[in-house]
RNA sequence: AGUGCGAUGGUGUAACGGUAGCAUCACAGACUCUGACUCUGUUUGUCUAGGUUCGAAUCCUAGUCGCACUACCA
C-alpha cells in the first residue's frame, strides 16, 4: 500500500508542537503574495506547501495580499493571483488584505513609541544609509533618536495627518545602531507616501515598511506558521522583537530555500522585464514560468502539484532540473489526454493499390490508458499526409518506418508496404508510394504480419489545419541568471516555432481553448486560448521522450 | 571583512550513532498497432583533515567552498 512517507523539516516542526501541545494542536498557515505581478512556478511551489500543510494538518490556509506599498500594487494583480490559487486546486480560509490592518497597524505604532521603542526621524533617506554604518563598522545614532515620547507621539500624528512631504519624516524602531544584524539597527516602520492605495483610495499618506506589517498581520490572525522563504532569514529577530514588545500573538517564521529551475529565470524583476521589452508576448506567454503562462501551454494542475510535492523542500539552495518537471507535466497527461493524429511536417503518401474515391472509416481508441475513453471515427482514403521524416530513400541502420520495401503499419488502419517516391527536378521528395495489404486491417489483421514500425497520418480529402505552435524551452543555457553578462543573451531563438498549416484529423475541429491532446508520437498540445472554430491554434505543452532521436544524436 | 544559513550521485530529496534509500536524468534490454507508456537492469554520491565511538552522512574541532544581508521594496 502507501509506502511510509519521511517528513520534511517543516512537517517535522509542526508535528513535534502538535505533540507539544503548542496553540492546542492548531495549524494556521498563510500565502502572503505581494499584489505587484504574476505568481510564477516558485509561488506555486509556496502555494502547495502553505496550502498543502493546512490540508495534512486539518489546519487552516489564509490568503493575505502584503499591499503595504501602494506604488507597485494593482487591482488587477490581486484577480490574476486569486484565479491562479483556485486553479491549482486550493481555497484559501480567509481572504485578507495588510491594508485591513493599517489601523490596528498605526496603535501597534503608539504603542511602541508610548514604551520608548519608537521614533520620528527627520534625516532624509541618505543620511539614513549613511548613518546605519555597514557590515563591519556600527552604525551613528540619530540626532532625533532622543526625542521625547510626547513629541514623538506628536509628531507621528502629524505625519498621519498628512503635515508632511513624501520622505520628510520616517518613524524608526530603537533598537541597536551597533548590531551585526543591519536590520536590526533602528530599521523603518513608516514612511510617508501620499500615494492612492488600491483599496484603501487616499486614507492614508503614510504606510507600514514589511517589517512593521508581516509578522503583526500574522499575529493578529493568529498565524502559527509563518512560512518564508530564505532570504527573510534576517528579519526573524526583528520578526519575534515586534511582537515581543507589542506583547501580541506570537506568530513564529520558519524558512526554506526558494527552488530554481533550470533553463528559465524567477525573479519578478526578470519577469517584467522580458514582458515589457516583448521577449514574450504577455505574462501569460506559453513559455513563462508563470503560474498563468504555464496553464496556457497546457501545464495540468495536477502536474504541478505533484512536482512540488516529487521535489521536497529544504533550506539548502537548489536549481531543479526542468526535466522533473517535464515528467510530472507528461506523467499527468499519459494518463488524462486523448490520442490524435496531426502531420506536422507533411509528405504525401499514395496508396496506389487502394482505389481512387473509395474510403475506409475507422474506430479508433481516444486512449490506451483509458478503457474507458471511446473511440472516435477518422476517415481513410487513397491519399494520405504522413511526416517527412517517416520516410527515407536509403534506411539508416535501426530505421524501422517507411523506405522502399519496408512495411509499416499505418496506425489503426493498414500495413503498407513502400514501393518507392517521387522527386522534383531539386530532388526533392514530393510524393512516397506504398501499396497495402486489404488483410491487414486494424482490429481484423488476418496477414499474420508483425512489423516493427507504425506511424501516423491524416486522410489528405478529409484533412483540416490548424496552426501549431512549437515551443521550446526560453533559454538555451541551464542558469541565465548565474551566467556572465545579461541574462537576455541568452534567450533561446527557437523557443516558439509557429507552423502555419499543419493537418490534423477532423474530429478535432470542434476542439475547445483549454483542451489537451496527444499528438500521437509528437507531442502534448493543446487548443490555445486565441483558438476559434476558425481558426484552430495548438500548443505544444511538452514533446514525447523520443529515441530515435536519441539513436540519430549517436550516429 | 561582520553576522547568519548551508554543503549527500548530473539534478532534487531521505537516512535523526547501526545495510547510504527514493524520484528524475543518463545508459542497456524486454514489451509495443505511439521508437510513447509500462517493465527489468546498470553507472554515478556523504566538501576536506583530524578526533570521539565497537560503529559517523549524522556528534566534536579546524579548515574549504557556496549563498544571503549594507532599498523610505516585499
């Protein structure tokens, strides 16, 4: 049966303060994206752990956007990353904002300048960094950090009250101006912005740093376990210093290492930036690493649930290869996906044995994974696409399709037996000969015949065409982002490959956006969402392990 | 340089003082009306040097290497 699992170090926690008794057995994690772009595979990865946990530990799943800084953050971001979550199959317990708790946010503030943890800074933004020192020399005190509590309180209000210019005054923790952790070293609380808020319109002119929002909205939802990635590290003694001195529910951190994959880049910045500069043509491009990218190219959910689960989680950095990614995506879809056939790169086949006008309908099954996924009817005539490279007029050794004398089967109809081709004046190939055996029809082959090779084809009378568009991975190096120079020269020229025309079957003329088929020895695809009865768009989601390929790279 | 974190096959991840395992990749073969899937097998690993111990990936010491932190971003 179910083979005995090992934990992960976070599991590991949050059973041992289960046994504990620790919050009385509860588990309360959250998923806490910034409102400020697309949720790419790492998110999805944090999705299912923070979801994931909630789920195995009957436990519950907040969704809070951290809008603390309205100058990056949209509406239309916060629609995009709700549609993303509820695609990959989760449902968060409640939906919260950090802007809810400006309020409670501003008394937390009072609170600690009434106990003298507090100040309002007058130094502009570069005296700040030129006071903090640097990694190894402390850092000068400010001249205000002695201000008395009631001028504080005073003048914290009249930053609220809008008194103020943007970067006028800040209001600073005091902490330790000499700590080894720079962070520590009386960081920022609020500054001001008189910026319009998303939600909260002009409410407010001042607004809470990270430091001064994450770990007290996790507090006051009574969040256990704070999940974050390794580069927060730093901030956990600031974390746990705030909520000690606020004397609030404490809420504790716990990091992992955020996963890399390889052939592509991560940060949103990189993101953007290939948007912007229309490397891609949106977000959503098949070929980004986003959640919403990834579902267009036909990326199931399931797979990529099951990908963060098969990669497991640590605190050690990482680069995952895209080729554990590529199993889970085909794993999933081995199973889920209708068999087709589509002529990528076509030749014609003439049956010259078959009669010209007649036709042969065919049963074929949608999937040898489902017994119980049907058949459909796919139409046979004399003429027939079949690809180019199915053929060749001297076989190479291991070669076992279509060359003089060779018999192949043609899938779920005849064997054929090739007879020869013929040739433009450039000596070109433009048409392959075969004849076919009557007996050897599929389902009722009484030849006796086994043959080694079966191919694909399309009935050329009966053929519809769809555009196909070939993607590829986006880079052509394994870590852009580590490699010398920009990441951008790196940029695989052949990541989209557009045919225009290829044949496909006509039972998939009615095919719907979303829909996903096999290309029978090509590939996965599916219907993209610009697709119209029309027009018939496919996308190649990811290619089929191939070794003849592998055979040919040999020699 | 200061502080913190980390180091197990090509990649990801287990082993919590007692047989270095799993997945993927690669390779070889079987099967096949998809050169797919499936099945079988193979190669490859504990950063280094000492120490403790009957026994060390695990504990100790010293080193090496990598990453993070010096935004009024999150």
């Amino acid at each position: 049966m179910s083979e005995e699992r090992s934990l992960n170090f976070l599991e590991e926690i949050i059973e041992n303060d289960i046994a504990a008794g620790k919050n009385n057995g509860r588990v309360h994690t959250r998923f806490p994206p910034e409102p400020n772009g697309y949720l790419h595979i790492g998110h999805a990865t944090s999705i299912c752990l923070n979801f994931g946990l909630a789920r195995k530990y009957n436990g519950k799943c907040n969704l809070r956007f951290d809008d603390t800084n309205p100058v990056t953050e949209e509406t239309e971001y916060v629609e995009s990353i709700k549609n993303d979550i509820k695609w990959l199959g989760f449902e968060w317990d409640g939906e919260y904002y950090a802007s809810d708790y400006f309020e409670t946010l501003y008394e937390y503030a009072v609170t600690l300048i009434k106990k003298g943890f507090a100040y309002v800074d007058d130094s502009t933004a570069e005296e700040i960094a030129e006071m903090k020192g640097n990694l190894n020399t402390p850092g000068k005190e400010s001249p205000c950090r002695s201000r008395s509590i009631e001028e504080n309180l005073r003048l914290f209000e009249e930053m609220r009250d809008g008194k103020y210019k943007d970067g006028e005054k800040t209001l600073r923790a005091k902490i330790d101006m000499a700590h080894p952790n720079l962070l520590l070293r009386d960081p920022l609380m609020y500054r001001i912005k008189h910026e319009h808020h998303h939600r909260t319109g002009d409410q407010w002119c001042i607004y809470p740093m990270y430091d001064f929002a994450h770990g007290q909205s996790d507090s006051i939802e009574e969040i256990t376990h704070s999940i974050c990635t390794l580069e927060f590290i730093h901030h956990r003694p600031l974390y746990d210093w705030f909520i000690e001195q606020l004397g609030i529910f404490p809420s504790h951190q716990y990091e992992f290492a955020r996963r890399n994959l390889t052939y592509t880049v991560m940060s949103k910045r990189k993101l953007l930036q290939l948007v912007n500069e229309k490397h891609v043509s949106g977000w959503n491009d098949p070929r980004m690493p986003t959640i919403s990218g990834m579902r267009r190219r036909g990326y199931p959910a399931a797979a990529l649930r099951q990908f963060s689960d098969t990669i497991g989680i640590a605190r050690r950095e990482n680069i995952v290869d895209i080729a554990m990614l590529e199993f889970c995506v085909r794993e999933n879809l081995n199973k889920t996906s209708n068999r087709v056939m589509a002529v990528l790169d076509p030749v014609k086949l003439v049956i010259t044995n078959y009669p010209e006008g007649k036709e042969d309908i065919f049963d074929a099954g949608n999937n040898p994974e489902d017994p119980n996924g049907g058949t459909r009817q796919v139409p046979f005539s004399r003429e027939l696409w079949i690809e180019r490279e199915d053929f060749m007029e001297v076989a190479a050794k291991k070669y076992f399709r279509l060359a003089p004398g060779n018999m192949v089967r043609l899938k779920s109809a005849y064997i054929v037996q090739c007879t020869g081709c013929l040739k433009d004046d450039a000596g070109n190939i433009t048409e392959v000969h075969c004849t076919y055996l009557p007996e050897s029809k599929s389902g009722h082959d009484t030849s006796g015949l086994t043959v080694k090779g079966t191919i694909h084809w399309v009935s050329v009378p009966h053929a519809r065409t769809a555009e196909v568009r070939m993607y590829d991975r986006l880079f052509r190096i394994e870590d852009p982002s580590n490699e010398e120079g920009n990441f951008k020269d790196y940029i695989n020229p052949d990541s989209m490959n557009v045919l225009p025309g290829v044949y496909i079957e006509p039972a998939l003329a009615g095919a719907k956006p979303g829909e996903a088929v096999q290309f029978m020895r090509k590939g996965y695809f599916c219907v993209d969402t610009e697709s119209t009865p029309d027009k018939l768009i496919f996308n190649r989601t990811v290619t089929l392990k191939d070794a003849w390929v592998k055979e040919v790279k040999k020699g």
